[in-house]
C-alpha cells in the first residue's frame, strides 16, 4: 500500500477543520432538538474522515473491515442497552 500524499492530508485536516467550524456554529444556532441530530451527523462525518484517511481503512484487507463493522456493532449495543436502561427507569 502506498503511503497518501502530503496534499490528501492537509485537505483532510482543512476539512476537518471546516467541520470544526460548522460544529462551532450550530451551537448558536437555535434548532431545538434538531440541533443534536446536526451534531451527530457532523461528528459521525469527521469520525468516517479519521478512519477512511488516516486509518486507510478503504484500501484495507475485508478481514480488517470486518473488525471495523464488528467495533461498530458493539459500540451500537453498548449505546442502544444504556438508552433502553436510561428510558426505563422510573424518573
């Protein structure tokens, strides 16, 4: 696998960095509980930049995406079994 070029990397910083900013914005912006979806998908963006850029996770081996899907999968059981405890209990 050949290494990106130094060109990829300040791009992908200059648009996390715009990312940044926008995270930055909406948060004097008024959107009511939309504001926390915008976050999400923001971070969601930046997380999927980190991993395709500087992890190389597209040029990658399947066995390698599989342990990507398979972090994926536990980090979603481990949110959805803390939401459905958090919206269970009594209040």
């Amino acid at each position: 696998m050949k290494p990106s070029s130094a060109a990829t990397y300040v791009r992908t910083w200059i648009g996390l960095l715009g990312l940044l900013a926008l995270t930055c914005a909406s948060a004097f912006v008024p959107m009511g509980r939309l504001n926390t979806v915008v976050n999400v998908a923001i971070a969601a963006l930046k997380a999927l930049i980190v991993v395709f850029v500087f992890m190389h996770l597209r040029k990658d081996r399947p066995t390698v995406w599989l342990a990507a899907i398979a972090g994926l999968a536990w980090l979603s059981l481990l949110v959805g079994m803390s939401l459905a405890d958090y919206l269970i209990r009594s209040r």
